[in-house]
C-alpha cells in the first residue's frame, strides 16, 4: 500500500468452489470482509464470509435481468447500468473502512468487467475446483435455490463451465489484477498464499493465528474415482477447460491437479454406471423402508392423538365436575386468606396495644409508686391534720370563751357609748349653755380674748367627741378584732410565762433536755465540720430549752456549739450554760462582760474551730437535718448559705404562713432584710470581712450580708425551711414596732454598703415593713438613651404615650425613635410631626423584634429603651431609675412597674414556670402594695421583665444579637432577658419606674402556639427547673405567691 | 465457639438490627450464633440472609439443640443489662457457668430517670419495669462481667472496676442504604417546592423534645416563606406536640411505622436527615441506630456535637452543630439552599465515612477478638485503642 489508497481484494469463483474457505483466510489475515455477513448454514456450517451488501446487491441486479437470483446461469458477462453502478460504488464506499478490505459473492463472476471498471485499484482472487467435484457438492447441498439442478444435472456442469470460462477470459485480459488458485493449493499452502497476495496486490496481510481461521475449510475430500471419467467420456470440452485453469492457476498445483495438466482423457469404468445403478436402487428400497416406518410411526401418532383427545375430554369432564368444588375449596382459601390477614393485623393491632399497654403499664407503676408516697403523706397529713383539729377544737373552746368575754365587753362598751352619748349631749347642752353665757360675756369681753376662749372650748368639745367616737363607734370592727387579737395574745403571753415560770428553774431545764442529751451521747461523734455561733443574753429558758433540744437532735452530730453569754444577769441561765459544757463536750461556752450583740457573736466567731459557721439565735429551733444541709450546702462551690424560714409564737407554736425566700438577690436585700437568722458562712470569709459591727446591732447580721456580698461571696439559698423564729416579746418578730431605731439602722447599713460600692445612689426607709428604698442620686453624666417605640396608626395610644413622655420625663437627653409599620392614620401621622422624634419606616409584615433591633441599629444612645405604644409616663424619674441599673455592668435587662388603668400591677417581673411558660406575677395586686415580703416595693431581680417597658445597654443587646426575630408574636423579651441570664446578668425589676399599660387594648387574643413551642424548645430545661426567683413552694397556676396545695 | 445474644426486645426492634449483623458476621467468621428474644415473632424479614437461630425466652429449655452442635453457649452476650435480659441470663448463668458479656448502648440511669419520672435513689429502692435497667441490679449484673462492649466511649464510666471492656461501633448496611435518585413522585402528598426534613424513630419521653425541635423547625421555616415539611415515621409513645398540636400538623407527613427494608425510600425523598438533640447525660452516651443509616444514605446529615458528632468533620461529612434544636436546623436549612453544592459535598463525605468507619466486618472481627480473650480470662489483655480496664480509665 505504497499510495495509501485503500486495496480491494474481490474474491470469486463458481459456487462450491472454496471461496468461503478462501474469505475465511483472508479474514483471519486482516482483510476486512464487511460487517454484514451471511451466517453459516448446513451446507456451510463455518458460514459463508460473504458480505450480505454486495449478494443482496448481485441478486437485485440477476433478478432485474430475469436470471436466477442464485447465479444459475449460462448468461454473461454481464454489466451494471448507471444505477446499478452507483449503488455498487455507494456500496464500495461504506465497505472501505479498512486499508484492506475486500467481498466474496461467487455470483461476481457474472459482473468481473463492471466491477473491474468501476473499481480500478481491485484485484481478483479466483478459486477453482474440480467440475466433478462442484457437480457433487451441489448435488449433495440440494438447496432449494439448486431445484434446477434435480431436473437437469448436467446443468451443474454447464454452469462450471460458463464461471470458469469467463475466469479464464477475464485473467486473460486483466492478468495484473488477477490471481487464480486452485482449493487444494490454497488448503495446502495458505501461509505461501497470502505471501504471494501481499507480494502481487501490496494487501499487507498478516499470518493469522491457526486459532484465528478454520484450517479444515481448506482441506477438501479426495476425489471420487468414477466422476472424472463420466465427465471425460461424456462431456469431453470440460478437460481442456480445466486443463486451461489449472495451467493459470498459482503455483504450486497439488500432485493430483498437477497430473491432470497432462492428461488426455480419463477411462470410464465400465461397472461405474451399474454401481450408480444399483445405488440407486438400493436408496429406492431404503426410502420405501423409510416411508412404510414413517407411515407406521404416523398411524401410531394418530393413535396416540385419539388417546390423548378421549384423555383430554375426559379430564375436561372431570375438570367440570371438580369445577364447583374448586371453585369453593377456592373461595374457601381466600376466605382463609383474608381470615388470616385480619388475623394478623388484629396481631399487629395487638401489639401495638401492648406495647402501649407495656408503657402504660410502666407509667402506671410509676404513678402507683408517687401515689403511694403521696398516700403516705396524706396519711401523715392526716395525723397532723387530727393534731391540729384537737388543738383548733381546744383554741375553739378558748375563743368561745374569748367571744362570751367580748360580748359582755361589747355590751359594756355599747353602755359605755350610749353612757357616753349621753354624757357628750349632757356636755354639749351644758358646753351651749355656756356658750351662750360666753357670748353674752363676749359682748362684755374683748373680741380678741373672746375668740380665744371659743376656739378652746370648740376644740375641748370636738376633740373628746371625735375621739370617743373613733374609738367606740366608728370602728367597731377594728376595734373588736384588736380586742380580740390582744386578748388572744394576752392569754398566749399568759401561757408562755406560766411556762417560763415553771421552766425558769435549772432542774426544769435538765429533765426537759435529759432525753435528747442521752441520745445525743449515744452516738458516735463525726468529724466537727460546722460551728453553731449563739449570743445569750438573760435567754428565757423555756425557749432555750427548745433550741438546745433542737441542736441535739441534729440528724448529723458534725458540728460544735459556740455559746457566748453577753453578761446577763440571769443566774440560772449561767448555771445551764455551764452544765451544758460539762455535759457536752462540743458545746462550748464562755461567759463574757456585757457588750452587746455584735461583740458576743465575734468572740463566738473567735472560738469557732469547724471551716463553716452557722449564726443561730438563742430562742430560735432548728429542724433536725439543718446542719447536714448547710454543711452538705456549703460545697467547694458555695461560701454563703440561707435557707426559709416560719416563725414560732412565745410557747413555740407556729404563727402564720412560712417565709419563703428567692434565690440569692443582691438588689432585694438592699431594700428587704430577707436572709434572716440562719446564716451558714465558710469562717474565714467572716474573719476576712472582720466579723460582725457592734454599731449596727439589731440589724448585725443583715449588715455582715452586706459586706459578704461586696467580696463577691456565692450565696446559696437553701429552698427549705431549716428554722423557727420565735416571736419573743420584744423581737421584731413579734412586732415590727419592737426596736425602735432599727429603720435608722437599716438605712445607714444600706447606705454605707452603696457607697462602698460607688453606686450612686441614697437609701430611704420607706413604709411600715421595714423597706429601703434605693433613689438614684444626682448623676455627673447623662448619657443619652434611645427610646424605640414600634407604632402603627392608633392616633388616641400614641398622642397619650408620647406626651407623657415629653411632659413627664425629667432624664435631660434622650431620643424617641418611632419605629413605623406603614402608618396610613392621618392623625397619627400628624402627631408624629408634631413630637421631636425620629420616624423610621418599617414596611412589611410586622415583626416586633425586628422593629426594636432596627430601632437599635439606628439609635444614637447608648442605652436602649424599648416601649409599646400603648404606655403612659407615670413617675417623672422613671428614665433615671431604670438608667440607674441598667448602668451596672452585671445587670442585663431592667424593667418598670406597669399598671392597668385601675392601678392595679399588669407587670411586676416575670416568673418563669407560669402557664408552662412565663408569665407576669403579681398581676392585679394593687400598686401601693408591699407585695410578697416587699417583692411589690422593692426592686429585685427577675427571671425576666417585659419588652413593654424594657432597658438594655445598647453594646449588650448587640453582643446578644438583640431580639429573636422567629417569635412572632410573644416571649421575645423572655427570650432576650433569658438569653442576658445565661450571659450571667441579671435583670431587674424596679417599682420606681412606673407607667400605665393599656394592654388588654392592643394585645392580640390569638395566642401564639409556636412562639410557645419555640420559647419551650430553647429554653424548656430552664423552666422546668423552677424559676430561682420565686420559691418552688408557690403555686405556679396562681400569680399570687399561693402556697402549693 | 457458640454464642448466644439475649436480647431486651423483640426481633422488630432497632436494637435487633444491631444483633443481626453482628451474628451474621460472626457466623461468616465460624462463629455458631444464637439469638435468645423475649417476645414477638422469630421469624422477621431483616436486611440479608440470617446466619444464625432466633430462640424465645419461653424457649430456654430447648436451647442447646438450637447450636448446630447441641451443646449449648460458650458464651453469652446479654445486650444490655435491662432487668429482663438480666433476669435471663441469671437463671442460664446458674444451669451452665460460662463467660458473660454485657453491651450498653445506652445511659440506663439516665434512661431510667427520663421514663419514670424519678430520681436513682428513689428508684433504687423500688422495682422498675423490666424493659429498664434497675439502678442496683444492673451494676451487680456489670460487676459479675467477664467483658463490656461500649456503644459509645463515655459508658466506660458504668464500667465496674477490672472488669475489661471494648468500644464495639456498629456498621452501616451498605446493601439496603444507598445513595439514590431523589424523586420527585407525589407518593407522600409533598408539594414539590417543599423542603424535606427526614426523622425516622419512635416518639418516647427521652427524645420527645427532640423530636419536637424537628417540627418547630418545619413550622417556623414555613411561617417564614420557605415551606417545609417533616417527613416522619416511627410510633409516638407519648403525646409531645401539646394538648393543642394544630401548629405542627399541617407540617408533618408522618407514616407512622414503617417496615425497615422500606425506609431507604422514604429517607431518599428527604433533602436533609435530621438527628435533633444536644450534648448531654442521654445522647452521649449512645449513639443512634438511624445515624449509619442517614450516613450511608450520601445525603446531609445534621446532628450535635454528641456521640457520632465527635468523629465527623463538619461541612465536610455532616452538619456539626453544638446544638440541634429548632433554630440550628432553621439555619442549616437556609445554608444548604444558600450554598449551592454543600449538600452534595456533605452527602459524598457522609457516605465515605460509612463506608471506611462503619464496617460491620471489622466491628466483628474485633468482637471476636474481644470474645476470645474474654474466653480465655485474659481480662488485662486489651486493644490499646478505644478499649481498657473500668475502674482506672
């Protein structure tokens, strides 16, 4: 392939002549022979090689001539006309894929002349056989197309000889491009062939693999003997013919064909016709065998056919008389079958079922168990129940007699009105006697000394009246309940002196001890971990009694007793201290110069040897677990611990409601004294901050909170009452009255630990229940504060709001930013103009954090104040208040006190834990009310305030990213003040902040279930565990600190 | 070596599946295991071919004819110590003294607490269902173990002093949980401009909350413009939604129980698999069983910073965060639309990770090793990593 043209090798022959096995070799040397070719068949089991375009194309053009599509034909050589030609070209063309390529179609002998012109570059590779051979091979393929052949089988001959002849012809003329082999030469020399090949048509053939060709195509049977001798003798043209091929063909022939070259004719054998004859008598007799078994075999199959139709017809019968009962047993199964799926899913349901069942069943036993524990305590209710009946008949009995005495004092009092009645209008009827005698005096008398003497005598007159009614007639029933209360009280006072009397004695002491001592010495002595401090001071022993039992009976005997007597005067009680150290070995005493209260704790601090220490006074009791709590309490975590507390009456009854305190709350403690007796503190944080203040005592103990506070001491509260304070005469306890100077005492306390803590600010006293109010002082800075306000129409709200706000507030420097959702109220944009404030437009659906955070974004304060628009300014400092916490750096959210328009409290803080969720406490108290303990008076801390009303420094609500802008509706401030909790702020709610809230006018009655369940899902763990600023034993249904049933 | 695995619970339960695997690994390892079930069916369709024989526990009788050569357990592996697996073991313990094994894949005590309502102290004096482990009894129960296998690494803590132990992960089934052509088949009435968060498990009181996050995240998205919904299944064993659950219905497909084999369908209609929770005395201490599964699923993951989380790289083969409550999964949603390409990230790093750490095989192999050397009382001879002796790790 010097000209890198593709080269065509066009293979041919007359049919039968080897050309397969000739394409079969040339395949399997790289010659591509098309990609569609004809399958092997019987006659050609190792298939044809002949590419399916150019026979189909070679059939076309026979039958469109009128010839044998096979090629049986003695016409020739035949042409292409224009068409013809340009198929075969189109056809040439796709076939050349390859450099190589090549067809076979033995009918191409019939075309080589078109071909040859119309492929200038091919060569021709002509196989050829023996006439005798090709003749058998046909005879024996006996193919359908071969039929012609049956009739006429010198016709075989004859086509040999038409295809071989136009061979000779065209090698004659195009001997360049044409190579003729005879099969036996290719069968025996095939590598020497494709040698040749390459060597004449530059085809670059390879030496195919022996597994890549079927070498048995190119080995052919040897000759039969008789046929080449038939041929010579009866078609004698036919040797010169294949003489003439064999002389062209390619070297080298095969000994046998070679032979042939020379030879003349070839003998007939004389037998050979008769071999033939009786041949083909004998396959006449085979045949005849071969029929009459066909024919016996087919009688059998009729046979076989009739059997198996009565079988047939007879299953049909039986399929028909089964029918019916299939058909049942069939709706049976499917009876069965669906029986069997409602079965099953009835067991699924099942279990299911008992799957619940099962956590029912677990619930259930859970319940059972608290059911229990609860039926325990009911009964233990009951007993105390049927106790205190006893003890509510026996105060019955004592109040009826109480009620018999009132009523003769009643109606010694009703006498004593009417007599006093009488007496008034005997006076007064006497008095304008006198005056009457006066003013005919007057007449007499100076004017100026006459009206002096009127005035007197008006002022005697009216005076005594005035008096007397008030106290007689004008409140009867205050005045009976006082009777009565003074009465109660007077026959308690009674009891308790008749049992200090009784008790005053040591040996009274001892015997009432003496069991509690044996069982104290009974057991075995822990570690000393906590010492009890106690002042004494002329202790009445009827109630030291108790608090030494009560020490005694601690379930823990970890601790040691500090007793310091104050120089009492009191004997018997040295004498009962004394023996108690005797007694006790870790009962320690020591008996001092008088030097007040303050000076007995210190020198009670200055014996204390345990690490924590426990302040307890002389007539207080203890419950039994109180020192294991405080110790247990006060971990490597804690250094201060206080606990709630009831109180006790003079002969150790309790009084009223308990006391149950906050967690710690630094701002509650300035203005309440709520901590109480039982202080547990580690003792070298008590000698650090120098013990206790003599100059303060009444209120010692409330001032060394103070101090404890400011070195940054962890307070605990202990949510449990551990003590009893008993309302002794003269304690304030018993009197809020009972120390005069205490108020005064308190406020210095307050006053000198504020300004320690350079807070600027001045405490008040303030009520009758010993409150202090924190007031902000005169401020050296005024940095300026951001009002937001997020508004839409509502003219009447927002005109009330904002002039309150300009005309009440005193605070010199702030801004009022109005953030506007879409405003269309002509009046309330009027209004807007007419008040120096900033309107920012907020178009969209309206979000209320998103109102206030960009509220932030665009203010210029410092601090932030976010307001509803439906407020009114009460208080005209309210700005300053909340400004003065809201300046603390541990302080996060501050919050008003906002009021319902009949002045009852819409918000005094948040409680956590209300409604499942949160909720304002307090709500409808009235507002000049102390509130729970002063938690209505006082500011305090909270667990959250609302946005309504609502101060942060500008930097920490940034720092916090401001508001949640998923709450669409609700909890956002809860959120926010929650978020400010976690920061570890704390947020407080000032009532000195006050403002009117107008909410049941614009608060939406649709309540917001995924701002619920969004609050829930960020801040559940929180709730659940019990807002720290209102004790776990208030009522969380009821807003008004309601002891849980 | 034959063994038996006691099971807590039925064939249909999650922590089945677990068994499943590792006793058909274990039988391909020449292993004969035998599985002990309290109630339900013994026959159950699970992933694959059963290589081993499920017994009841009414069975115990007949239990030695169920290993191929009718001797009975060489060990027994008690998975968990819940009272009715503990119970069990007990009474086989006293006909036939061979080494005890116990899994924990859970914080019982937490667990325990959550479910009843009560403290440990109280319940320590009192009896608890039998599905739960007793404070108590459980501990007596570890103590007398020859080993312990730890879902998760922090159970080490209930680890009795020298009682050796191992971390045993489970395997991600690989055959039934593959990455597949989302759909886009109205077949679960999801609209299809509908982002879908897929959770798959059962409601009870110890994950409610959690599950409550998943549906607080679908409404607030759809209440925020981008329509969400939460394609669930599994059964409620406790009422989570509220008294009131209107505000989370019209967001939620739940199919209710489902079959296993089906549930690779469902978490395939889903744009992000979510395992709700955060780090605390429940979810680090276990490690849930749909985790592989959503791992394996080459889908996002989101999950806390708990168990799993610790292992896998966030953005690159989950979603990590400190806390998967209802506004983390918001957020996560908007950043999987807003970076294109993330979740397709995610889903390839997720299935690799399943792929190289979640190998039932492996985990097998290393059981097997573990049995061994719990067989042969070589209780201080332990793996180095991730392996050792309670009471001084």
């Amino acid at each position: 392939m010097t000209d890198g043209k593709p080269r065509v090798l066009i293979i041919a022959g007359m049919h039968r002549s080897g050309t397969s096995a000739a394409a079969a070799l040339l395949q399997s040397a790289g010659l591509h022979l098309g990609d569609r070719l004809l399958g092997p068949s019987p006659s050609n089991l190792r298939g044809h090689f002949e590419n399916l375009d150019f026979v189909e194309f070679h059939q076309r053009r026979l039958k469109a001539l009128g010839l044998s599509p096979a090629g049986w034909t003695l016409n020739g050589p035949l042409r292409f006309d224009e068409v013809a030609a340009g198929e075969a070209l189109r056809l040439a063309s796709i076939n050349a894929t390859t450099p190589a390529w090549g067809f076979k179609d033995p009918r191409t002998v019939l075309f080589l002349r078109a071909w040859a012109a119309l492929l200038p570059q091919a060569a021709f590779l002509f196989v050829h056989r023996a006439p005798w051979e090709v003749a058998d091979s046909l005879y024996r393929r006996s193919a359908e197309h071969d039929a012609v052949f049956r009739h006429d089988p010198a016709y075989a001959v004859d086509v040999w000889a038409h295809y071989n002849a136009e061979i000779l012809s065209f090698d004659t003329e195009h001997s360049a491009r044409s190579l003729i082999v005879s099969a036996r030469s290719l069968g025996d020399h095939p590598q020497t062939l494709l040698t040749t090949l390459n060597q004449r048509f530059e085809l670059g053939l390879k030496t195919p693999a022996h597994a890549m060709f079927e070498e048995s195509l190119l080995k052919l049977p040897p000759d039969p003997a008789t046929r080449p001798g038939m041929l010579s003798r009866y078609r004698s043209d036919l040797l010169p013919l294949y003489q003439a091929l064999l002389k062209r063909s390619w070297l080298p022939l095969p000994p046998a064909e070679a032979a042939w070259l020379e030879t003349q004719a070839v003998p007939l054998d004389p037998k050979a016709p008769f071999r033939d004859w009786i041949g083909v008598r004998l396959a006449e007799k085979k045949v005849a065998t071969l029929i009459s078994e066909t024919d016996a075999l087919r009688s059998r199959l009729d046979h076989a056919e009739g059997e198996l139709e009565r079988t047939r017809s007879s299953l049909g019968e039986m399929l028909t008389e089964t029918a019916h009962p299939l058909a049942q047993a069939r709706a049976e199964a499917e009876r069965a079958q669906a029986e069997a799926e409602r079965v099953r899913l009835e067991a699924e349901r099942a279990e299911t079922e008992l799957e619940r069942a099962r956590a029912e069943g677990a619930r259930l036993r859970a319940e059972l168990a608290a059911l229990r524990e609860v039926a325990a305590d009911r009964e233990r209710m009951r007993t105390a129940l049927q106790v205190a009946l006893r003890e509510a008949a026996k105060e019955r009995d004592r109040a009826q007699t109480d009620l018999t005495t009132t009523r003769a004092e009643l109606q010694r009092t009703e006498y004593y009105l009417a007599e006093t009645l009488h007496n008034a209008t005997t006076e007064r009827a006497r008095l304008q006697s006198e005056l009457a005698e006066a003013r005919g005096r007057l007449r007499e008398l100076e004017h100026e000394r006459l009206r002096d003497m009127l005035r007197r005598v008006s002022r005697r007159f009216w005076g005594r009246f005035l008096d007397a009614f008030h106290d007689r007639v004008g409140r009867p029933r205050a005045y009976l309940d006082r009777r009565r209360q003074q009465r109660m009280r007077k026959l308690a006072d009674r009891e308790a002196q008749r049992r200090q009397r009784t008790a005053l004695t040591a040996p009274t002491f001892w015997k009432g001890i003496e069991s509690a001592l044996r069982e104290h010495e009974a057991r075995e002595t822990e570690p000393c971990e906590v010492s009890i401090l106690t002042p004494t001071y002329n202790t009445n022993l009827f109630g030291f009694r108790e608090t030494v039992e009560s020490v005694l009976r601690q379930t823990t005997t970890g601790w040691e007793w500090c007793l310091v007597d104050d120089g009492s005067s009191d004997r018997e009680l040295h004498t009962v201290l004394e023996g108690l150290t005797r007694r006790v070995p870790r009962i320690r005493v020591l008996l001092a110069e008088h030097g007040g209260i303050g000076a007995a704790t210190n020198r009670a601090l200055a014996m204390a040897g345990a690490p924590r220490v426990c302040f307890l006074d002389h007539d207080d009791t203890l419950t039994p677990d109180a020192v294991a709590t405080v110790r247990e309490a006060l971990n490597e975590e804690w250094d201060v611990a206080y606990s709630d507390e009831d109180k006790l009456d003079a002969s150790g009854r309790l009084t009223e409601a308990p006391f149950h305190k906050p967690a710690w709350s630094p701002e509650y403690l300035r203005g309440v004294m709520y901590v109480g007796h039982l202080l547990a503190v580690r003792r070298e944080l008590v000698r650090r901050v120098g013990g206790v203040r003599s100059e303060f005592d009444g209120v010692q103990d409330f001032e060394l909170m103070l101090r404890l506070t400011e070195v940054g001491a962890r307070v605990r509260h202990i949510p449990r009452i551990l003590y009893h304070w008993r309302r002794s005469p003269g304690s304030v306890a018993e009197s809020l009255g009972a120390k005069p100077g205490i108020a005064e005492l308190q406020r210095a306390a307050v006053a000198a630990h504020l300004a320690r803590l350079g807070l600027p600010a001045r405490a008040e006293p303030q009520g009758e229940h010993h409150r202090i109010a924190v007031l902000p002082g005169p401020r050296q800075t005024t940095p300026q504060v951001s009002l937001i306000i997020p508004t839409k129409d509502a003219p009447g709200f927002l005109r009330r709001c904002l002039a309150s706000i300009f005309a009440t507030s005193t605070y010199p420097n702030f801004e009022v930013l109005l953030m506007d959702n879409e405003t269309r109220d002509p009046d309330a944009v009027r209004i807007m103009s007419n008040f120096p404030v900033r309107r920012i437009n907020l178009p969209g659906p309206f979000n209320y954090s998103r109102a206030n955070n960009e509220g932030s974004r665009q203010a210029q304060g410092a601090y932030l104040l976010f307001l509803n628009n439906d407020t009114e300014i009460l208080t005209h400092d309210w700005i300053e208040h909340l400004l003065y916490y809201a300046e603390q750096n541990d302080v996060g959210a501050v919050g008003g006190l906002l009021l319902f328009p009949d002045r009852t409290v819409q918000h005094a803080g948040i409680v956590l834990g209300f409604r499942g969720t949160a909720d304002h406490v307090m709500r409808g108290f009235p507002a000049e009310a102390d509130g729970y303990a002063g938690s209505l008076s006082c500011a305090r801390e909270v667990s959250a305030v609302t946005g309504a009303c609502m101060m942060v420094r500008k930097a920490l609500f940034e720092e916090v990213g401001g508001m949640n802008e998923h709450y669409a509706t609700h909890y956002q401030d809860v959120d926010l003040c929650l978020t400010l909790l976690d920061r570890g702020r704390r947020n407080i709610f000032t009532p000195r902040a006050g403002l009117f809230h107008f909410e049941s006018a614009t608060r939406s009655s649709r309540y917001d279930l995924v701002d619920r369940v969004l609050l829930l899902d960020r801040w559940q763990d929180r709730i659940e565990a019990g807002d720290p600023f209102f004790n776990p034993h208030f009522d969380l249904s009821r807003t008004d600190y309601s002891l849980r049933a | 070596m034959n063994v038996l695995f006691v099971l807590y619970e039925s064939l249909e339960s999650n922590g089945a599946l677990h068994v499943h695997h590792f006793a058909n690994q274990l039988a391909m390892l020449g292993v004969r295991p035998v599985l002990a079930v309290p109630s339900g069916p013994l026959e159950v369709p699970l992933p694959g071919e059963r290589r081993y024989t499920v017994v009841g526990f009414t069975d115990v009788g007949q239990l030695a004819r169920a290993f191929p050569d009718g001797r009975g357990p060489d060990l027994i592996h008690a998975w968990t110590p819940r009272e009715r697996v503990r119970v069990f073991c007990q009474a086989l313990l006293r006909q036939r003294r061979v080494p005890l094994l116990v899994h924990l894949e859970d914080n019982e005590d937490c667990l325990l607490e959550r479910i009843l309502g009560q403290t440990l102290t109280k319940l320590a004096q009192s009896e608890v269902p039998d599905t739960l482990s007793h404070p108590v009894r459980s501990r007596e129960f570890l103590a007398a173990a020859a080993g312990i296998t730890l879902i998760a690494e922090p159970l080490a803590e209930f680890v009795p002093p020298g009682v050796p132990w191992t971390l045993l992960w489970p395997g991600a089934d690989t055959e039934s949980f593959y990455p597949r052509p989302q759909g886009t088949s109205d077949r679960y009435g999801i609209r299809p401009n509908a982002f879908v968060l897929a959770y798959t498990g059962n409601v009870h009181p110890a994950n409610a909350r959690e599950v409550r996050s998943v549906y607080l995240a679908a409404a607030l998205l759809s209440r925020e413009g981008q329509p969400t919904v939460v394609l669930r299944t599994g059964k409620d064993f406790c009422s989570f939604l509220g008294e009131d659950d209107s505000w989370a219905r019209p967001y939620a497909v739940e199919l209710g129980f489902v079959p296993h084999r089906e549930l690779p369908e469902v978490l395939a209609r889903a744009d992000l698999l979510v395992q709700p929770g955060r780090p605390d005395r429940f979810n680090d201490y276990r490690l849930p069983s749909k985790l592989p599964e959503y791992l394996a699923m080459g889908k996002p993951v989101l999950l806390p910073e708990a168990n799993l989380g610790h292992h896998l790289r966030h953005r690159e083969e989950a979603l990590v965060c400190p806390v998967v409550d209802a506004l983390a999964i918001v957020d996560a949603v908007r950043l999987l639309l807003k970076e294109p390409g993330l979740a397709e990230r995610l889903g390839r790093g997720a299935l690799a990770f399943a792929k190289s750490r979640l190998v039932w095989q492996e985990s097998a192999s290393r059981l097997l090793a573990f049995y061994r050397s719990s067989w042969a009382g070589n209780r201080l001879a332990a793996p180095a990593e991730a392996s050792g002796v309670g009471g001084g790790s």
